[in-house]
C-alpha cells in the first residue's frame, strides 16, 4: 500500500481524470464511468480498513484504470455487438498497454494507477488476465477496483451490451463471491450497497 502518501490535491485528481479521459474519449459515458469507479472503489477501501489516505489514494489512481485503451484500435470503440473472440484479445492487450504508460514514475499516484491497470481483470479463482492472479495474490487495490467496475459495467448500457438491473447485478456478484471476486470485498460492497447506489444515482 501507500507510504507517507499525504491528502491528494485537487490539480492531481483533475490532471489524473483528464487523462483517463483523453485515454477513452470515443467510448460513450467516459467522465460518468470514471466518476462511478473512484466513487465506489472509495466506499469500499474506506470500509476495509485501510486509511483515509490509502482510500482516497485508490480511489483516484482507478480513474486510471483502463487507461491502456488509449492504444486500442479505433474501430472497437463503436461496436455495436458482441465482441469477436479476436476483438476480445485484442482488447485484453490494454493491461498491458497501460502498464507500458504508467511504468518507471516515481509517483506513488501513478504507480497505483500502474498496479490497478495491470490487476483489475484477475480474478479470485485464477481465471483472469493478464497473469492468472488467484485469490490474496491480487493486489488489493485491484480486487476492490474489480468490483467497482464489474458493477458499473453491468449497470451501464455499452453499445455491445444491454445493462441489467441493480437488483440483478446485486445478484451476480453474490453468485460471483469466492469465485471471481474476493468474497470480503462483495462483503461490504453489499453492505454499503445503500451510500454506493446513492453515489451512482448522482453520477448517472
């Protein structure tokens, strides 16, 4: 986690959400997604009893978090169906494209923002990419930030999906518990299931 990190300023959190929006500026709901991410990833981290620092600092090293979209084709942010299995390794690739981004700073931001990127698609059975992470060897931060966008992304119409219900997505991710997602981390998500749908509601 964060060493000796201190309260975030307002001009990092501002430069941090205008490159995740320069990274994902032809893909719908753009400033609304990260503004859900950083919200929800903060209502978990505060509630796993890490410090007000370690929260805030997650929360807004996530707004990063699909940052290496930036190198992805073009044509992938207009699909209107189902991924192809080809378009789906392609876009698998942007893990590691942000990883290239955001490696080798010095800031504990932005190497956060690294270790999120890379670990936001493992998964707690070991069935996630880009390295088949399983279970406490996620890193933390990208177990919460699992979470948060798996949620969102199931609440969220995309133009290759429809989205589903809060109840439904509710649903999911208790059936998903111990499997895809640490079960403490659905824990609590559901328990503050209230401050989080109250959060979402004001950045629809």
């Amino acid at each position: 986690m964060f060493k000796n990190l201190e309260s975030v300023d307002r001009e990092t959190v501002d430069l941090f959400r205008r490159m995740a929006i320069m990274a994902e500026y032809n893909y719908r709901d753009v400033r609304n997604h990260i503004e859900r991410i950083r919200g929800i990833s903060f209502i978990i981290a505060k509630n796993i009893e890490l410090t007000a620092q370690n929260a805030e600092g997650i929360a807004v090293a996530s707004m990063l978090h699909d940052i290496g979209k930036v190198g992805l084709p073009p044509e992938l942010s207009i699909k209107s169906d189902k991924f192809t299995s080809t378009e789906f390794e392609a876009i698998k690739l942007h893990v590691s494209i942000a990883a290239d981004i955001l490696n080798g700073s010095p800031s504990p931001l932005v190497q956060m923002a690294q270790l999120i990127a890379l670990s936001h698609h493992e998964r707690w059975d070991g069935t996630g990419y880009p390295d088949g992470l399983k279970g406490s060897d996620i890193p933390l931060a990208g177990r919460i930030v699992a979470v948060a966008d798996v949620f969102d992304a199931l609440t969220t119409h995309r133009s290759y999906k429809s989205q589903v219900s809060v109840d439904k997505a509710f649903q999911l991710l208790r059936e998903a518990s111990g499997k895809l997602f640490d079960p403490q981390i659905v824990d609590i998500f559901l328990d503050k299931s209230n401050e989080i749908l109250n959060y979402r509601q004001n950045h629809l």
